[in-house]
C-alpha cells in the first residue's frame, strides 16, 4: 500500500528559513545589515535617533552616500598651478620654468623669470609682468567657423502698396 506524502511546498508554508538556517542567510544580497534603516550609522545605531530628530535634518542628510557617479561621469583632469607654488618649489637658476601642460593662475607673487604653459589668467600674467618676468604662451590660429549666419531679410513696407 503507498502511503500518501506531503508535497515540500506544503511543508515549508508559514516558515521563514525554508531550511536555509538564520533568515538573512539565503538573500542574495550580502550583509548588508537588515532592512530599511537598520545596521547604519557609525558602529551599528550611533548617533541615528538624534540625525531623524533634527530640525535641519535636510541640510545633514541622513547616514550614507548620496547621490550615483556613474564611471561615465567627467572628471575635471584639468592641470593647473598657482604663481606662489612655481615661485615656492619650482624656480631654477637662470629663471625658466617649463609647464607646458599646466595653466598658471594668479595667487601669490609675480618673479623674475620666465614660465612656458599651456595658459594662463589675466590676473598672472599681470603679476608676472609687473614683477618682471614673463608667461610665454603658445600661438594659436585662428579659430575657424563652420558656420555663418545668413544676414536677416528686412522687409520695406512701402514697396507693398
């Protein structure tokens, strides 16, 4: 005679493990310390009641990140340096300086001597020249437009009647 035997699926109804121990264990998404705000903060629970409560609580945020970055975000990879730095750690003995990559801005000190760069400030290029020295900047041509506008028509009023 076969004895009649409960389906798994019956058996495991109401369970919250469905024999997978501890009930965090078979998520699939890490530690990541439980559900809603719970697990975040400095050492566990330190210093969230108080973060909730306050008045200026949008100024604070709560704990955490804000915010995404995708890897496609543009990061300003700009080189620039200040006049008080080249005149700091960077002046040599007959005076040049070579920053060819770099655009100089203007605080801090002009100095006698002259510095190559990719460019530089209106404001630098005072300093260095009311120092007596001098920024040497590479020529550039002239920009050439691809497009022109088209000069606007005008219509005269008395050519109609």
């Amino acid at each position: 005679m076969k004895v009649h035997k409960r389906p798994k699926n019956s058996r495991i109804r109401g369970a919250r493990t469905v024999g997978w121990g501890f009930r965090q264990k078979h998520k699939g998404h890490g530690n990541k310390g439980g559900f809603g705000k719970a697990g975040t903060g400095k050492r566990g629970d330190h210093d969230k009641q108080r973060a909730l409560e306050s008045d200026d609580r949008k100024k604070k945020r709560y704990f955490g990140k804000q915010g995404m970055t995708s890897k496609g975000t543009a990061r300003d990879n700009r080189k620039r340096i200040n006049l008080y730095d080249i005149k700091d750690n960077m002046i040599t003995k007959n005076g040049k300086v070579d920053l060819a990559k770099y655009k100089i801005l203007g605080s801090g000190d002009g100095f006698k001597g002259e510095i190559v760069a990719r460019a530089a400030s209106k404001l630098a290029i005072e300093k260095m020249e009311s120092a007596g020295g001098k920024i040497v900047l590479p020529v550039r041509k002239e920009e050439v437009k691809q497009y022109k506008k088209a000069p606007k028509k005008t219509r005269n009023v008395e050519d109609k009647e």
